[in-house]
C-alpha cells in the first residue's frame, strides 16, 4: 500500500526530490511526486501527535511532576531509574508511558533519568505568554468568536476586549490583559505585526502557546528507521511535509479543536462594558468553557 505527495515547485526553483521523477508544467514548474509507503508515514505521523499530547502534559504537570519524581527518589539521588520514572509520568500526567515513547522522551538514555533535568527541557514556544498558559482556550475562545467574517485574524480594539474580560472574569490570575498593548509588545514579530498592521493571526497567536522541547525534534531525530533509509534530499523533504498542519486562511488554532459553545449572546459592540464585575454576557460567554 503506497502513496506520495505531489509538489509544485516554483518557476526556475531547484527544488528536485531526489532521484524520483518530475515533469514540467506549461509554466516552467516542476511537478515532483514523493513515494512513501503508507502504512509507515500513518505511523510516523500518529506518533508525533502522540508525542505532542505527552509533551503538553508533561509542561501542564511540571510542578506536580517534580514533586512526585522526588518523593519516589527515596535515596535522593536525583535520579529515578527507569521503570519508576514511567510509572511516576504516567501517573501524574494521565498518559500511558509505554517503552517506545519512554525512549523518545528520555532520548534513548540508557540509565537512571535526572528527573530535575528532564522537566526543564519542555517550555512554551514564548515563555513570556507563561501566565496565560492556564486560560489559553479560554482566550482563543474569545478571539474566534470575535472572527464573525471567519478571516481568521482579529482586530486590535477586539483583542483588548478579550483581554479586559477576561481580567473582568479571572482578575490576577491575567496579569497581562492589564494591558493588552504591552503583551502584544512582548510577544516578539507576531505582536510587532498585529501592532503594525491593526489586526493578529490567531493561529499565529495560538502557535506561542505551543510546548516545544529544547533537545530538538527528538522524534525525528531518534524514533523513525524510514527517514534513515531516505536519502538527504527526500528526509529534508519529509520532515517539513510531516510538521503540524496550519489553515491556509489562518483561522486553525494550532492548540486543536476547542469545545463547543453553550451560550452564543455576547455583545457585538468591540469595547467592553464599562463595570467592576462581569457582565451577564460576559458570564455568559464563559459558560461553556473550562474554567481551570
């Protein structure tokens, strides 16, 4: 059971798969297709996304984690053999750890696991976005049901209504929808874009809530015999074919499909109700979400 990608290159560009076959198109591109056996790429790809859910767990749990790896280190060695270290993970995040996902996350060590080393290797994409972490859906939430037009993007005066109410509803614990401005400042080339251009990318905002791993792409590197058998140009390929899918018009979050909305009455004017409290439509708008 095969397949393969078909891709179309750019008039003049030397984008050539390897040694698979290519013809060229009326306007001088170049249609390449890359064979893979499928039952393999299926694999790959389901791994990755399982590998994405533990990570995010694991960063969710991290003080919980770290308190349970050193309560099972009884000898206080720092360290926790690895059998421990799966059960104590497993138990803690919810997932099961079996061996094949064990040796990605551990990176094929071979010995005892440094517990307190290992925590620290999952961390947000913006590691200033840390105090969001907890109402992340909540805030996206928001934002996608300000997108009426489905654009994908929201303007700035609604991004600060989405700040201000959520500062109405969870108070301190969103110390930065104090000022909406200042977090889009702090937030690198995405806040300096919506900035300039007077509207954000949700799904690039999304994208900064991701977990990502600091040793690298680990499952790539350590976890598929099929890449091994590619040549360069073929693996170069794949791995960017096998990153997260994002929606062409921008509107996909990349933190996946949120729950529905049990209340849909929320005022269309973009300024916040000026009131100390939540408002009704505001206490209605956060009905149907998770409040952690």
């Amino acid at each position: 059971n095969k397949g393969g990608y078909v891709l179309l290159s750019a008039p003049d560009a030397e984008l050539v798969p390897g040694d698979d076959g290519f013809r060229l198109t009326q306007c001088g591109c170049r249609l390449s297709t890359i064979a893979y056996e499928a039952e393999q790429i299926t694999t790959l790809q389901v791994e990755r996304q399982q590998f994405e859910a533990i990570r995010a767990r694991i960063f969710e749990t991290r003080v919980e984690l770290a308190e349970a790896y050193a309560e099972a280190d009884v000898n206080k060695v720092g360290t926790l053999k690895q059998s421990l270290f799966a059960s104590e993970t497993a138990r803690v995040t919810g997932v099961p750890i079996n061996n094949k996902l064990l040796a990605v996350l551990v990176e094929g060590t071979s010995g005892p696991i440094d517990y307190a080393e290992f925590v620290k290797h999952f961390r947000l994409c913006m590691p200033s976005l840390e105090p969001l972490y907890p109402h992340r859906e909540q805030m996206l939430h928001l934002m996608h049901y300000l997108d009426q037009e489905g654009s994908g993007s929201v303007r700035l005066r609604q991004f600060r209504t989405v700040c201000h109410t959520l500062r109405r509803v969870f108070g301190d614990r969103v110390p930065l929808c104090e000022k909406p401005t200042a977090l889009l400042r702090s937030i690198g080339p995405v806040g300096e874009a919506s900035l300039r251009d007077g509207y954000l990318s949700i799904a690039d905002f999304a994208a900064l809530f991701n977990v990502i791993d600091v040793r690298g792409d680990v499952l790539l590197k350590r976890n598929s015999i099929m890449l091994d058998r590619l040549g360069s140009k073929k693996r170069s390929l794949l791995r960017k074919l096998l990153q997260p899918r994002r929606s062409s018009s921008g509107g996909g979050s990349m933190l996946g499909t949120f729950g529905s909305w049990r209340q849909r009455t929320f005022s269309r004017k973009d300024e916040p109700v000026s009131t100390t409290k939540p408002c009704a439509t505001q206490r209605n708008l956060l009905a149907g979400m998770p409040v952690p």
